[in-house]
C-alpha cells in the first residue's frame, strides 16, 4: 500500500502544471483540487462529480468526504512546500505568461484543450494574422474577432460593419508580444519625465482649467522666426512663452524614439545639404519645434512644389514618435503590472484612450496616403533589419497608378501637374497597425494606431444622424490631427470636414472591449479634445480653414500660427497690358455679401457689358451657388451665354469654348472648380469679369494671362472688373499686396485701377 501510494503520489505530482501546484500550496486540502486539474484522469472524476451534485458546495462535500482522497492531498501539500525558492520564482513566472496568453510549459492535456484553438489560429485568412509573435499574443476571443474584422475589412465600403469585432486590449492584441530581450530593448527605451510627450500625457487638467480654456479669451504674443516668418502663439490657460527654434543635430536631445534616431537622417536625405550633419531642413526643423512642443500649429504657406514633400516628411515623423512613445509606455506598464515584486499600483497604470487609434492623418487623394505609408515604412526599416509590411501589394496595387494610364499630353502648369500626379481618388480610408518588429495595413479601425483618410472616406463611415449604419467611436481618443493640403477640400467638399471635426473626440457609444483600469482620468472626464494637438497645412489663408483652427481646437498647450502676408501679389505677374477696375461692395455684415454682390453685379456692372461690343466677356464665379444664381438669371433673361463647371462633360465644354471663341455666344460663365481640375486655356478673351476674387491668388495671373493667347480684337479695348469687399481682405491681399490692400480698403473711393504691362504695374 506504501508503495503504491508513493508511486501514485509522484504521477499525480508529475501532471500538476505548476500553476497548480501553486494554487494547491495556497488552498491545501480545502481546494477543489480536480477543478484544476487537466489530465484525462482527473477530468473524469471530475464531470462524474459534478454529475452526482448540483452545485459547488456538494462537489467540495464529497471531495473532502473521501478519506483516502484527503490524505493524498496533505502528503501532496507536504511535498510541494518542499519546492525551493528559486522553483518558486518560475512558478510565478509562469503563472504571468499564462495569464498573459503565452505559451509555456504545460500538461499533455492541457496542450490537447488548446488544439482546436490553434487550429483556428491556423485558418486565419489575413496575411498578417500569420505572424507567429501576433497570434501567441492574442487571447482565443480576440483572435475570432480579429479574423472576422480582416474579413470584413477587405471591402472598405462595408468598412463599419466591424465596428464591434476587434476588442481593444492594450494587454492583448494592442503590441504584439516578443521575446523577453525585445521586451527589455523596448522598456529599456521608454520616455523619460523631461520627455514633452510625457509632459503633455501626463498633465492633469483641473475643472477650472478647462473652463477657462473654453471661456477666457486667448493672449498672443507676436515673434519672428528666420523661415516660417511671424508667428502668433496663443494660449488661454497661462502667460505664453516665446518658442526657441531647436539648433540640436543631436536627435537623442529631440527625445526621438528608436528606430527613428537612426532611419530619420536617412529617409530625410534627399532635402539636405550634401556636405554637413544637418538632420532637418531649416523649415523642417522649425516645424518640428513647434510639433515636438505639442501645440496647435496653422502653417498657410504650404506650396505644392516646393515644400509640400518636406513637410510631408516632418508630420510623419512626429506622429511616428508620437505612436512609437504610446506603445512603448504601454509595454512599459505591462511589464510592471506582471512584476508581482515591484508592487505597482494598478490604479496608476493609466496609459490608453476609450479606442486604440492614436493619429490621424487627413489627406486629399490616394497618392498623397501612398506617400504618407511609404515614408511611415521607411522610417521603421533599420538597415540590418526587415520590416514586416503586411497587404503592402495590395496597398500599392489600390492607392498606386497603372503605369499604363498616362495622362494627356497637355501643357500644364508645374502646381497642377504636382497636385494631380498620381491616383488621384478621393474616397479611401486605412488603418495602420505599428507593431514592434512589423507594420499591418488594413488593419480595422479599432486595431490600428494610425487613420490615413481623406474626408468624404471618413464621411461615408461617420454617416449622418438617423442613419442606421454609422460609427465614428474610432475618433474618440485621436491624440494627434494632422490636415494636410486643406485648400483642396475647398475644392472637393469643405462640408466634409466640418463633419468630421465635429465628430472628433466624443463619448464612444460602446466600450469596444477596452479596460477601464488603463484609461487616463481625462479620457473618462470626455476632455479627450483639450489634449489633442491639432497640425493644419494649407496654400492659403481663408475665412473657412481659419475657422478650423479658431473654433475646433482646444488644446490646453497653445496654438502657433503662421501669419506672413503677401508684399507684392499675384497681379505682379500678370505680363498683358490690362487695365484692372478693383470695385467695392459697401456691406455692413458677412451675410449680406451674397445678396450685395450679386444685387450689384445685375444693377452695376452688367448693364455695361451688355452691347454687342462688349462680346467675348468671360465671368469667371468662385462658388457653385453663385453661378447657379447667374446662370439662371441669363437664363431668365435671355441672354446669349454659354457655361461650364466641373460637372460639365466633354463634349459640353467642346461647344462652350467653340461658342465663345466664334462669338455666338456673348458670355461664358465659368467655375472655379473647373479651372482647378482643368486648367485648360480658354481662347477669345476680351472683357474679362471677376465676380469675386480667386480663392487661389495665382488663378488671377492665370486668367489675366489667357488674353495673350487670343489674336482677335485690339488690346486697348481690352478690359478687367473684379469685385471686392472688405471681407475679402486675404484674398486681395494676395492679388494686389498687404500694402495696397490697406489703402484700398481705407479709401473713401470705392473704384481703384490698376494698369500692368510687360514690366509696369500702374495705380
């Protein structure tokens, strides 16, 4: 009998996980033991006690009920207290891994339970679902959901319908896992407390604070800076401070997350200087000071041709650092809470948002997100390490161009040919999952780090009120907003972005599987919007972008805006001698402009143009509703016109330009849009009408100059009205210059002319 139970006693001992020798030494003979056993044996006891009582209690009863059972427990728990100390460590070292989904060392049977699991794991169809370290991270849920989400998710128009898929655990499938020296590289990196990531997170917020971020008006203070010119820092809560341009080369000092330190002065190569240990342009480098301080920043002067790369490069790789820092303070904090020795306090891990995605990117086509990934990939490649790209053919196959689509070739000018290269669709919208060793593309909203959209692909998922199928909880914890090329949606659909930021940093209606213990106190007060740090680039200052910026930014740290106004203007370059008839509207407030403008351009100035002499006048109308307006009152009329806009097709536009050229038609109405999408050159020019001034000031150089290429009438008969109030202060300052501008609108005439020349401009 001795023997036997000896030997029965070391094949029990031998089956028993060490979790569960654990939980035997903590519970003894009072624990139910066969609960917590895998083997078949004990399994089997088990089902057939549970089978013989209807609850716990009577289980543990009749457990404790068996003498022989109760002594073999107590012998079991003698032995096991005999575990040294250093088994005891592994014991609780892998009791950690197990509860953190890793696998470790187990009983035969436990590995058979897990079979069908792993099976599932197996039949992933996502690329990226494949990746041993990704799904030994991953819990048995969170994986189903996360398989059903990419499957989802291949078809981006029914994007919203896993909105409830992926869970959000930043425990789980937010970093995935590696091994244990990759662990300590990425804590070991971590941001420091001087760290303005750090700072900026980590700021608490008082009630009054926010009141008064929200009531108390701005102070600003003006500086100059060598390259971005006058700035204009503004901040509600404090006395502001003069910003100081960073001089550092060295980028540790920059507080720069590895790999960055090593990939930025590669990948940003191409605007530096060959000679020299420069690592930003003189614009980057300023840019970067004032994004690395987490304020608001408004940069207006963002030209196509030149800057628009450059600042590309800069935005990507501080909202890079910015997702780079976030997951590694929640490595950091993971590694903590497993330490049981260190004695953290759960209630102080608070480290995530109410939803994972942290960036958000807005950009006007395909191209423009092509580029944002590639240099996002780039600056995550180490020289002697891969990066895992998951879907990156399918990436490039959608958001490139078939090489065989060339476009026409058609004379154009180098902005156009800048803006329009490219795909040039503009309804798209991916998530960015940045993981430690790879970077997943289409990765579902609520499991990406990073939003790369452009506005009607995120309008199309936010939906409008009463819509049955809309989400936008996966903007309610946005940490970073970046606009770039905002004055393209003034051409696209300005009602778009408003949209959005009006659904940016709300409640989420559902959880989505996040963990309240790890949610910073200003994420549960919804003051997600006063930590949020907003970048908007645009061509140009205009009263809609400047509304952005004034009425939708709240961060708590300041805002920096660009302010540089145009000396000469674009009238400058326009080469026909023309003489320019600047009329002004006198309006008392901005509602009555419509209605002033148009009230004046049918009493005023149309009747001059209406005699046959006046033929081939071309009126050249920013906004759609306003050549709606004119062109049903010519209809009314009838007038002898001709019309094109953006929605006019080919053949349409073929018979309007005939019409005007021939003079069988007296007017042509024509967009703005249409000319930004076209740019085609209208011949037969000769009285030309500006029935408000361009939206971009060198459109009115380009219109101006169409007349040289018409051979028909004589240039003294040539003629420019243009209409103006003192609301169009920005534009005209960008037509005719600050200067002018200022006389202009202070004059107590109302009608200024201007005369240019090949080399003259007169006033």
């Amino acid at each position: 009998m001795g023997k036997r139970r000896k030997q029965r006693l070391g094949e029990e001992i031998s089956n028993l996980t060490k979790k569960q020798k654990k939980h035997l030494k903590e519970f003894g003979e009072q624990h139910p033991f066969y609960d917590q056993v895998s083997t078949r044996e004990g399994a089997t006891q088990l089902v057939e006690l549970r089978d013989s009582s209807d609850d716990e209690s009577s289980l543990e009863s009749e457990v404790e009920s068996e003498p022989e059972q109760v002594n073999m427990y107590q012998q079991l728990l003698a032995t096991l207290r005999s575990v040294s100390d250093e088994e005891e460590e592994e014991e609780e070292e892998e009791e950690s891994e197990d509860e953190e989904g890793l696998e470790g060392e187990s009983a035969e049977s436990d590995v058979e339970e897990n079979d069908d699991v792993n099976e599932k794991s197996a039949a992933s169809g996502d690329e990226s679902a494949g990746e041993e370290d990704i799904s030994n991270s991953i819990k048995d849920g969170e994986n189903d959901a996360e398989k059903l989400g990419d499957l989802a998710c291949e078809d981006q128009n029914e994007f919203t319908d896993v909105k409830h898929e992926s869970k959000f655990s930043l425990e789980t499938n937010y970093i995935d896992d590696e091994n244990e020296d990759q662990k300590t590289e990425s804590v070991s990196s971590a941001v420091t407390s001087d760290d303005p990531f750090k700072q900026h997170i980590h700021t608490e917020l008082e009630e009054e604070q926010v009141n008064q971020i929200t009531t108390n008006a701005k102070t600003t203070l003006p500086i100059k800076w060598p390259t971005l010119g006058q700035l204009i820092i503004a901040s509600a809560l404090k006395k502001v401070q003069p910003l100081k341009s960073e001089k550092e080369n060295d980028l540790k000092k920059l507080h720069l997350h590895k790999p960055l330190e090593s990939t930025w002065p590669i990948v940003n190569s191409t605007f530096l200087p060959a000679s020299g240990d420069q690592k930003f342009s003189a614009l980057q480098r300023e840019l970067f000071t004032i994004m690395n301080s987490y304020k608001d920043l408004f940069y207006p002067s963002r030209t196509a041709t030149s800057q628009g790369e450059e600042i590309r490069h800069v935005y990507c790789l501080h909202a890079l650092n910015h997702v780079l820092k976030a997951n590694s303070h929640v490595l950091q904090n993971n590694t903590k809470k497993r330490d049981k020795k260190s004695g953290a306090d759960e209630e102080d891990i608070r480290d995530q948002g109410l939803t994972r995605p942290k960036v958000l990117i807005v950009v006007p086509f395909r191209e423009s997100a092509l580029r944002v990934a590639q240099i996002l990939i780039s600056l995550m490649e180490v020289s002697n390490k891969k990066l895992e790209v998951s879907n990156k053919k399918r990436f490039k196959d959608e958001y490139g161009c078939d090489p065989e689509d060339k476009p026409p070739n058609l004379k154009r000018p180098e902005d156009y040919e800048t803006v329009f290269a490219g795909n040039i669709d503009d309804h798209f919208r991916i998530g960015v999952a940045i993981l430690q060793k790879s970077m997943r593309l289409y990765s579902p909203f609520y499991s990406s780090d990073i939003i790369i959209a452009s506005p009607l692909g995120l309008r199309t998922i936010i939906g409008s009120e009463g819509e049955k199928k809309r989400d936008f909880d996966f903007l309610s914890s946005i940490e970073v907003l970046i606009i770039d090329q905002a004055d393209i949606y003034l051409m696209q659909n300005w009602e778009h972005v408003l949209h959005l930021m009006n659904h940016l940093n709300l409640q989420p209606s559902e959880s989505h599987g996040v963990d309240f213990s790890r949610v910073r106190m200003w994420n549960l007060n919804n003051w997600s919007k006063y930590y949020r740090q907003t970048l908007l680039f645009s061509a140009l200052q205009e009263p809609q972008i400047n509304s952005i910026f004034n009425k939708h930014c709240f961060n708590y740290c300041g805002q920096v805006t660009v302010r540089n106004m145009a000396i000469t203007g674009s009238i400058c370059q326009v080469v026909v001698q023309l003489p320019h008839v600047f009329q002004r509207l006198e309006v008392n407030n901005l509602l009555s402009v419509i209605d002033a403008r148009f009230d004046f351009f049918i009493n005023k100035i149309l009747p001059q143009y209406r005699d046959a002499i006046m033929s081939h006048t071309l009126i050249y109308i920013p906004s759609y509703f306003d050549y709606v307006r004119i062109r049903n009152y010519f209809k009314k009329e009838e007038l002898s016109f001709a019309h094109i806009c953006e929605y006019t097709d080919k053949p349409g536009i073929s018979r309007a330009r005939q019409f005007f050229l021939k003079a069988e038609r007296q007017f042509l109405l024509v967009t703005e849009r249409f000319h930004f999408y076209k740019r085609y050159t209208l011949k037969g020019i000769r009285n030309l009408i500006f029935y408000e001034l361009p939206t971009y000031p060198h459109f009115y150089s380009e219109i101006c100059n169409m007349m040289k290429v018409s051979n028909q009438g004589q240039q003294a008969t040539w003629t420019c009205t243009i209409l103006y109030s003192k609301y169009d202060a920005q534009r005209l300052a960008a037509v005719v210059g600050a200067e002018r501008t200022a006389q202009m609108l202070q004059s107590k005439k109302t009608v200024h002319l201007f005369v240019t020349g090949e080399n003259n401009l007169y006033v």
